[in-house]
C-alpha cells in the first residue's frame, strides 16, 4: 500500500518510519504527478497557512480537491487538521480548507508555543490510553452529523473521523505508540 505524505513544509520524517514499521509503502508528494500515484495522504503537521499557499503554487490544490471529493483515505494532524476541515476560525484570510472532514477548527485553540503541552487520551475503539503531545495545537468547535469523536481534551474533540478521513489535533508521530496510523490504514 502506497501511502503519500504530503511534503511541501513540516515533519514528515516520523510519519514515514510509523508507516514503514506497519509495512506500508511512504511515497513524498510535491506534485500532481505523485499524488495521482498514492492510495492514501497523510498531511503532516507543520503550518497551515504556509502549507495552503504551498498547495496552490505547487499545483495541487484543484488535485488534492478532486481527490478528496472521490474519497481518498486521508489522515491529517495538527495543520493537517486544519486544512482538510470545512471551515477554519482565527485563519489568514487568503488560507484554504479543502472540506473534507464536517468539522470547524479552531487554529492556535490552546494558545501560543509556549501552551504547549502532552496529555493521556482516552481514545474511542482503543484499550489504553494514548500519549498526545500537542504543538500550537488547533481544536475543533463544530462537529457534523457524519463526524464521530474518538477523543477529547475538556470537552474539546482532538481526534475525529469521518468515512476515510481521520484527524487528530496532536502529533501521533512523535511517540512510539502506533495504533493512530495502525487505525488510519483499516481506512484504506
Ligand atoms: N498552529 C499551526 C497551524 O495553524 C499548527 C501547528 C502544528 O501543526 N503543530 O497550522
């Protein structure tokens, strides 16, 4: 299974290792070409505003659009979040959210760098509590009909899923635990 990371700006070396360890195939993505090529997306996290404007002047905007419309298994984090959610509050103005998910996120929700911060998440469907480390991290205000939430933080939703797209606010790339990517690639 070939699973793209979109690599136009952010980490996306720790997706690439949990990906391989699960016996998946990662496959870098900067152009049209790439993404016509994978299975699967993973958009990293990173900044969202700098990865929208990427998106456009790479030629994957209208791409990625298309292929979200047809279904393709996506699972974003942190900005990645962010730009596959429906609507975008405390956005740039001229940033784009590719609607992917029914979900209104809040960028930059639990403050500044300095706020922050690693929690233990009950997460729907798993047995154990997951270790989070959350980074400038957004949270999500609004959720659809479709949208199920498999983890909060007070009250805020951090992980959600809708058909074959799965977001999390937080960076399951940056612990050992692997039962996020594990679950993302049951999507595919
Ligand atoms: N605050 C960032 C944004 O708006 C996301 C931070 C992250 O991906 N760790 O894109």
């Amino acid at each position: 299974m070939k699973v793209g990371l979109l690599a136009l700006q952010g980490a996306i070396g720790p997706h690439a290792d949990a990906l391989r360890e699960l016996g998946a195939v990662p496959v870098e993505v900067r152009t049209p070409a790439q993404l016509a090529d994978v299975d699967a997306l993973i958009i990293p996290g990173g900044e969202s505003t700098t990865i929208s404007k990427l998106l456009d002047t790479s030629g994957l905007a209208q791409p990625l659009r298309d292929r979200l419309a047809a279904g393709l298994p996506t699972f974003g984090t942190c900005a990645g979040m962010i730009v596959l959610a429906r609507t975008v509050l405390d956005g740039r103005a001229d940033q784009n959210s590719y609607d992917a998910i029914d979900i209104t996120v809040r960028r930059n929700a639990f403050g500044r760098q300095v706020d922050s911060f690693e929690a233990d998440l009950a997460v729907d469907g798993l047995d154990a509590p997951l270790h989070a480390v959350f980074i400038r991290a957004p949270f999500v205000e609004q959720v659809g009909d479709g949208v199920d939430v498999l983890a909060a933080v007070d009250g805020h939703p951090v992980l959600c899923r809708q058909g074959a797209v799965l977001v999390s606010a937080f960076h399951p790339e940056l612990t050992a635990d692997r039962r996020l990517h594990e679950l993302f690639l049951t999507l595919v």
